[in-house]
C-alpha cells in the first residue's frame, strides 16, 4: 500500500515539475513549486510510516514550515518587484 502511495505521490510531483517548466505565469510556476514542496513532505511521511520511523516526522514537519515561509518570500518579491516595475506584467520573462 506504501508503494501505491509512494508511486502517486511521485507521478503528481513530475505533473508539477511540468507545470513549473511551462507555466504561462510566474504564480503558476510558484505555485507548481510550493505544490512540489507539499508532495514531498508527504512522500516524507509514507517513507517514514513505511520504514517504521515516526521520528523522522519532525524533519517533515519542518520542511513544510521551511516550504510555506519560501513560498511566501517569493510572492512578496515578485509583488515588490510588479511595483517598482509597472511594465512588467509578471507575464514569461525571457
């Protein structure tokens, strides 16, 4: 059953490295980041219940904090940088 659920959690996270390499926007691209975040905090999690370790649990823990934090320093510099630049659109940039 771990490894169903190990096998989920991987294909969804190469779905969101996809949406990171394509996406049209900066915020689907940070938000295919912070979606890569929570997936391996859970493939953490099953890796952890399945090797019979709950103790590594706090180390998933503190990378969902670390994630959620990053993610959010990242918004509020691309929301800086929209208003200093009001031309850039936070459209592709190439």
């Amino acid at each position: 059953m771990y490894i169903a659920v190990a096998l989920a959690l991987v294909v969804t996270m190469g779905l969101a490295l996809i949406r990171a390499l394509l996406g049209p926007t900066v915020y689907d691209r940070v938000l295919a980041v912070n979606m890569m975040g929570t997936k391996t905090v859970l493939l953490l999690s099953v890796i952890t219940f399945a090797i019979g370790r709950p103790d590594f649990l706090d180390l998933a823990l503190a990378y969902a904090l670390i994630n959620f934090i990053g993610v959010l320093a990242v918004l509020e510099f691309f929301r800086k940088r929209s208003e200093l630049d009001p031309e850039n659109n936070t459209k592709e940039a190439e």
